[in-house]
C-alpha cells in the first residue's frame, strides 16, 4: 500500500500519463511520432514511469468530443477512459501509484463510491482520485444537463465527496439529505485500502477551487508554476488550511531533457513549427475560458496571442535543458516555494523518453532534494 509522507523535504514525481498523442505543445510532428495506444505499449510506457522512479501517474480525462479539428490530428486523443485505463496500467505495474480523474457533476457518489473502491482493493492501496467538476458546456450537453455555474458546482462537488468518503468509511448504511443529494444505504465490499481514504487530488485556482482543495485533497496541480505564483499559492494553502492539514503544491509542467547543450531547445523549437493552430485553439478556448489559472496567466496578452502562448506550454514550468540546467530549476524550486511534487509532461513522451528522466533525478537524490521511491516505502 501506498502511504503518505510525514516529511516534506523532497520532491516527489508523478508522471501526466498520455490520454492523448499530444497534451502540451499541440505539435502535428509529435502527434505523429508517438506510439499508437496499443495495450503493449501502454503498459510498456507504465512500467517504464515505475523504472525511471516517478511516484505515480496522472490521468486527466473528460467525456466530450467537441474539439474536432484537435481530434482530428491527435491533440489530446484519442482519449481513453482514465478509470479504466488506470485499472489496466496498476495491474501491470508493482508499486507506482495511478491518480484517475473521475466527475462529481454528471456521475452520482456511489457510482465514484464503487469505482474507487475496487480500483483501490484491486491495486492495494495504489489509486488516487483526480476530482474534477467539469468546466465544459458541451461536456453537461453530452449528458443532456444544464452547464452549471462555477461556485456552485465547486458546492455540489463538495457535497458529492462527503458522501463518497462516507461511503467507503462507513460500515453500516448511510442516510445522507443533502441539499443536493439523498442518498441511503451502502456500498457493497470491498472497501479502498488507503486509509483514511485514496489519496485525493484536484486542479483548480479560482477560489472556490483553492478552497476545496485545501478542505479535501491531497495534492493541489497548479498551472501556476513561476516561483512567485507558486509562494502566493503557498501562503493561499497555510491560511485557508491554517495548518491543520497537508495539501502539496504541485506545479504541472513540460519536460525535453537531452544531452547535448542547446539540443532540447532546439527540439523544442522544431516541434513549435509543426504547432497544429486550429487544433491549439479549439483547446485553448476550452481551457482558457474554463481554468481560472490558464486565465489569469494570459491575461495581459491578446486573445490569438494567449491561445498560441497556451499551446507552445508557455506558462507551464518548462523543463527543458540538459539534465543539470532541470535538475537546477527542480533544486531551486524545491528550496525557494512550498512545492513537494511536481507533475510531468512529456510532450515526445515514449519509455526511452521516461528513462531520459532518470538523470535529473540522480542529480536531485546528490542535492538531497530526492530519493528513490523504495527507499521511502513508496509513499505518495
Ligand atoms: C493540470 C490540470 C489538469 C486538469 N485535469 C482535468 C481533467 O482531467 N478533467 C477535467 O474535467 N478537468 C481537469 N482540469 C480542470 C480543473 O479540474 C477545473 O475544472 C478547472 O481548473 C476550473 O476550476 P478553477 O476555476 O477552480 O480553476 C485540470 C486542470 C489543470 C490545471
């Protein structure tokens, strides 16, 4: 089973599992180089994430096919269900974590309830749930639901969790009369292994989503991935937690690390002239309109020039250099903000492009800012 850690002095890794060719840098040359999804090569890419020493891996997912031109040339498809993807990857894998996302809008608590919990007894305790509300109206359309307003879907989701760690912890049945669900009874066994529950993860930076992370989850995946974003958010974390629990500050970022000097730039380069435009902004009008940090952080620019910034994984902390100039900016990320755990893109991301990683990591274990899962019993 995986635990959580007591001590925050290093920084932990999980690894933004492909639910896509592409999820950052929507390149047409990357989309068409990465292996196709076979079930081979899927557990291939696990394995290696379980290798290279990364502690868990991420799955982002969302119902709706809306973005055609994107999915048309693979950005960020085909997108494979992440629960039942996570299934698959825990069962080929020993002791690397799988985060999920899963809804609360669209789904009910006990559907999340057994699902959790058979992915949790099922991989021993190595499941943690990435829980999202949907920011999409073609997504609640999908469902043929109203697209409900922000805040107010942050309150329904808040509600949704309570009953859904009522479910796993409660042995006999529950009566819940909540303003926006009524449940009674219980969920059959078997029940998750993580105590006091799976580990719990979300991604949100409005207010109301710092605020539900910082009263339910575990780890908090935040675009925002400068260092003074990243302190700000810290300070946002001690107040609103008043230090009573441990929320970890986890910067998503983008990764090409090579050898040579200049040999990443230059590849990084080289994708951005292959950047599927059409593709670019149909996600990026998605995201921009619906993620409070993708918004904020683009603010002061144009609209055409937002989009394209957003596309080129401008903003994302970039981990792009040979491996000392990334183990450099993980080093002094680690030391000057409250990050613990950092999420990874990997725009060429293939097994040998995982064990590429491994690197930066030896250099991190020399500075003392990392050390490999086993020898921490593979907590979170
Ligand atoms: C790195 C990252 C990953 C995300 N993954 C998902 C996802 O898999 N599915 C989803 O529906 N929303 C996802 N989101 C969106 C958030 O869950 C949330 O809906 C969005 O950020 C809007 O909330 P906010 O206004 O509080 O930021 C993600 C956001 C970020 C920044």
């Amino acid at each position: 089973m995986k635990q959580r850690r007591t001590e925050h002095d290093e920084l932990s890794f999980g690894f933004f599992y492909p639910t896509g060719k592409t999820n950052f840098l929507f390149s047409d040359e990357a989309a068409s180089t990465r292996p196709a999804f076979t079930a081979e090569n899927m557990i291939a890419l696990a394995q290696a994430a379980e290798e290279a020493g990364f502690d868990a891996m991420f799955l982002a997912d969302n119902w709706s096919g809306h973005q055609r031109a994107a999915e048309l040339g693979g950005h960020q498809s085909p997108g494979y269900h992440a629960t039942l993807t996570a299934m698959a990857l825990l069962a080929a894998t020993k002791h690397i974590g799988v985060i999920s996302s899963l809804h609360t809008t669209h789904h009910r608590p006990a559907h999340v309830a057994r699902m959790g919990a058979t992915v949790d007894a099922f991989s021993d305790g190595r499941w943690g749930w990435n829980i999202v509300a949907g920011f999409s109206a073609d997504e609640a359309a999908l469902f043929g639901e109203e697209f409900v307003e922000h805040d107010l879907r942050y309150k329904m989701a808040a509600e949704f969790v309570d009953i859904v760690l009522a479910l796993w912890k409660e042995q006999e049945p529950i009566d819940f009369q909540g303003e926006f669900y009524q449940v009674k009874g219980r969920i059959k066994l078997p029940r998750p292994v993580q105590q006091p529950h799976p580990l719990l993860v979300n991604a949100g930076a409005s207010p109301a989503g710092t605020a539900f992370a910082a009263k339910y989850c575990d780890q908090l995946v935040t675009l925002g991935t400068g260092e003074d974003q990243l302190r700000r958010l810290d300070a946002q974390l001690a107040e609103l937690t008043g230090g009573e629990r441990y929320v970890a500050p986890t910067p998503f970022s983008m990764a090409i690390v090579r050898d040579g000097d200049g040999e990443a730039e230059e590849i990084y380069d080289r994708l951005l002239q292959s950047l599927n435009k059409e593709a670019t902004f149909e996600i990026a009008s998605d995201v921009l309109g619906g993620i409070h940090t993708a918004k904020e952080m683009y603010e002061q620019m144009g609209e055409q020039e937002a989009m394209m910034a957003f596309g080129s994984g401008k903003g994302v902390l970039q981990l792009i250099g040979t491996p000392e100039q990334v183990a450099e900016t993980l080093i002094s990320a680690k030391r000057n903000t409250g990050a613990t755990n950092v999420l990874i893109n990997f725009p060429l991301w293939s097994p040998e492009e995982l064990r590429g990683f491994r690197p930066v990591l030896e250099l991190l274990r020399e500075a003392g800012v990392w050390s490999p899962p086993e020898t921490r019993g593979y907590s979170w």
